[in-house]
C-alpha cells in the first residue's frame, strides 16, 4: 500500500485526532502532496489550530515503510 492510499484509508482518524488537538483545516504539504514521497517519506502536514489561532506544522511520529521495501 503507498503512502496515497494510506493517506486516504486514515483520513477520518487523522482528522478525529487533529481536532481533539483544536486543529481544522488539515492540509498535507511536501513530497506527499507532490507525488515524489518514497519508502522514506514522512507526511507533512499543515493545521489551522483554533485555540491559537496560528498555524502550525506537524509531523507524524513514525515514517510509513512500504512492505514492498526493506
């Protein structure tokens, strides 16, 4: 599975996590949304964060490994 399509299979999960954080407005910026991310990429994403009403970038803790790579 590739990074596009986890991405979309874990939509509503990142979005319930998002807000539970006061963030709206996800947006994924970077490789990702360039179509260039590889079994190394990391997701970028961009947030509106409604407490602060900054914006902020954040990064997910783990990389996603394509199984089809070591």
């Amino acid at each position: 599975m590739g990074i596009e399509e986890l991405l979309k299979e874990k939509r509503e999960e990142i979005l319930e996590i998002a807000a539970k954080h006061g963030a709206i407005n996800v947006r994924v910026f970077g490789s990702v949304a360039r179509g260039e991310a590889d079994a190394d990429s990391d997701v970028d994403f961009l947030t509106l964060v409604v407490a602060g009403i900054m914006w902020w970038l954040t990064r997910p803790r783990h990389r996603h490994k394509s199984p089809d790579k070591k």
